[in-house]
C-alpha cells in the first residue's frame, strides 16, 4: 500500500480545513500551519509518492549535487536537472536588465529586434551549459546546502564549485559534516551528535536561497535476532537453525537500523514536499548501505506548512480524487566504494506506477 501518499493527503487535508490565510515573500499568498511531524517506516516501500508522478531523476541528481558540495548550477543543468536554474536566472537578470551601457558578456545582439538585450531564461540555461566561464559566474548559489555539508566554517568565493572534481574552486579547511557522520556511525553509532547542518547564521547574506530544510540528525539502534533472522532469509548462505548474533555477523546482515529526521522551516507543500520526502529518504538508504544497517524510519519535522493559493485547487483534486492505495515502489542500488562516487544512472526504482501528473502547475519564486 502506498502509505507516504496516505500520510501526505492526510496533512494537505489538514491544510485545506485549518489552514490560516498569510502572506508571503512571491505575493501569492498561502493557506499556512505551524508545526507538524510526518512519519514513514521505510520497510513499506521507497517514500516516492504514487498519487501523481514524481520526477526521480532530479531528486537523485540534486542529492548528489548537495552530496558532492557543489553550489553551481552547472551541474544540474547537465543532468538535465532545471529546479535551480530560476535563482540564478533572478540574479543574473537583475545585474542584466540594470546596466546602462551594453556588456556583451551578459547581454546579445539580437539582431531579428535590432536591439541589445538580456538572455532569456532557456539561453541563458545554455550558455551555462556550454561557457564555463560565463556558468563560474552566473551559476554559483552561494554558499548553500553542498558547502554547509561538506565545507562548513571553510572560505567561500564565487569561483567555489566542487572539490571532488577540483574544477573552479576548491575546499579551503572547513569541516565536511558528511565524512564525519559516515565515521561516526562506524565508530560510536550510539552518539546523540550525528547531526548535519546547513542553517550557517554567518554566511545567509552569501546564499542565494537560505536552506529550507536546514538540517537532519540520525539515529541508530541494535536489531533483534529476530529482526536479523528476517533479513538472513534473503541470504543463500542462510541457514534456519541459526540463533546468534556471530552467525549473522559472518554473513554480513545488517546488526544495526537507522533512522533519519530532518527540520524544515518553510515547506511547499503541494510541489516541495513530495520532492523533499524522497530525497530524504533516498540519503537514508545511501548512508545506510554505507555503513551497512537496515533504514528503519523517516521523520520530517516542518515549521511553516504551506499551500500556495495557487495550488489549492490542485491540492484539493489531490485529497478527493486520487488513488492512495497504490503499491509503493522499491529502490535498488548497488554500493560503490564511497558514499560520494554514485551516479543518477546508479538508482533505480522498480514496480513505480504513479498516476498521471497535473500539467502547468504554477511555481511560486
């Protein structure tokens, strides 16, 4: 059964019934809650909503991108990942659109107008494809999620893109959360400190967009022989007489669970939120096939829930006419050498049948 779609319909409901009118940055104003806890076992399927289809490939590709510390858009608009692209569209127009005498570093000759004039959105998205030097530029976010995970506290410039590949700009002595968590883990699974958090007070006025979920902690805990026994069935090395902890160790089942509970502060309900659940759980099952434990639950603690008014009548269709009873999928990938080497083509997502997606439904930026 599709019980992440359950457990979403039930707090758009929540929403649509006691949501407050407020007032927001876009002017398109919002039905609004305060404080609300979704919770997901992970032993019911990948937390992927079937009610109407997700676009998995960008939620993949915008983890990694986080994963890899990369704060430009670059290489999101390679993977064919466009989520990002509106922020540094803004910036990029505003500088733009203000200058008095044509710069034809940022501006075109158009020549069908006759005119000097600023790139739309989609030359813009290719010039970043194809100019490094104009994407250096006019890609870079700041110092968003991927810095804050795996640099915090480290120097930032605009030429900051991604360590991992070393290519316009590179780490400068920060702390990389993720590494530590990963060692942590392995080492004191028990700690009450695997946190990571991207809420940096010192560098907001650097981001392009402060985090919206701005951090998450991990917790662990010791599986039954029981639980264990379950998990060996799966072995071909299983044997049923089995009934101690070694005998599972010298296979290699999993002795330990994980959980995952991030903190959100502004949710996009209708269009964010269901994006932001599978992301979450799709690091959860990363991290613990990293560190070989079994994902056990996800906890999503939002601040501001919110439903765009634009969004309403969508989110109503959603809660009356939709299927929540669907099957939900099952993620299969396979571990690489380290949590950092993993490609989008890497995951797959096997028995997803979503229902159809709405067509057109407003961005509110």
């Amino acid at each position: 059964m599709g019980y992440i779609d359950k457990t979403y319909n039930e707090l758009l409901e929540k929403i649509l019934k006691e949501g407050k009118n407020k007032k927001d940055r876009t002017n398109t104003g919002t039905l609004s809650l305060f404080g609300y806890q979704i919770r997901y076992n992970m032993k019911q399927g990948f937390p992927l909503l079937t009610t109407k289809k997700m676009y998995y490939k960008g939620i993949i590709t915008e983890l990694l991108w986080f994963l890899n510390g990369d704060t430009n858009i670059k290489y999101l608009v390679d993977n064919g990942c466009n989520i990002w692209n509106d922020n540094s569209y803004k910036k990029y127009s505003m500088y733009a659109g203000n200058l008095e005498e044509p710069d034809y570093d940022v501006h075109v000759e158009d020549v069908q107008e006759n005119r000097v004039r600023i790139l739309t959105e989609k030359e813009f998205v290719e010039r970043i494809k194809t100019d490094d030097g104009f994407a250096k530029k006019w890609g870079e976010l700041g110092p968003i999620y991927g810095k804050q995970w795996r640099d915090w506290g480290g120097e930032f410039s605009s030429g900051h893109w991604n360590s991992k590949t070393n290519k316009l700009g590179a780490y400068f002595g920060g702390v990389d959360q993720i590494k530590n968590l990963i060692e942590q883990l392995k080492t004191n699974p028990d700690s009450r400190r695997l946190m990571v958090n991207a809420w940096n007070v010192g560098e907001l006025d650097q981001m392009t967009l402060p985090p919206c979920h701005y951090g998450f902690q991990v917790y662990t805990r010791e599986l039954s022989l029981n639980e264990r026994h379950r998990l060996a069935e799966k072995s071909d090395d299983f044997d049923n007489t089995w009934n101690d902890h070694q005998e599972f160790d010298d296979i290699d089942i999993p002795r330990r669970a994980i959980s995952l509970m991030w903190n959100q502060r502004s949710v996009d309900t209708f269009l964010g939120l269901p994006f932001n659940i599978a992301s979450y759980g799709l690091l959860l099952e990363i991290i613990a096939k990293e560190v070989n434990m079994v994902p056990d639950e996800l906890i999503g603690n939002l601040g501001d829930v919110h439903l765009y008014n634009n969004h309403i009548t969508y989110a109503e269709e959603q809660v009356t006419m939709r299927d929540t009873t669907i099957e939900s999928p099952e993620l299969v990938f396979n571990k690489k050498n380290n949590i950092f080497d993993y490609n989008v083509e890497d995951f797959e997502f096997d028995n997803y049948k979503p229902q159809p997606n709405w067509k057109n439904v407003p961005i509110a930026v």
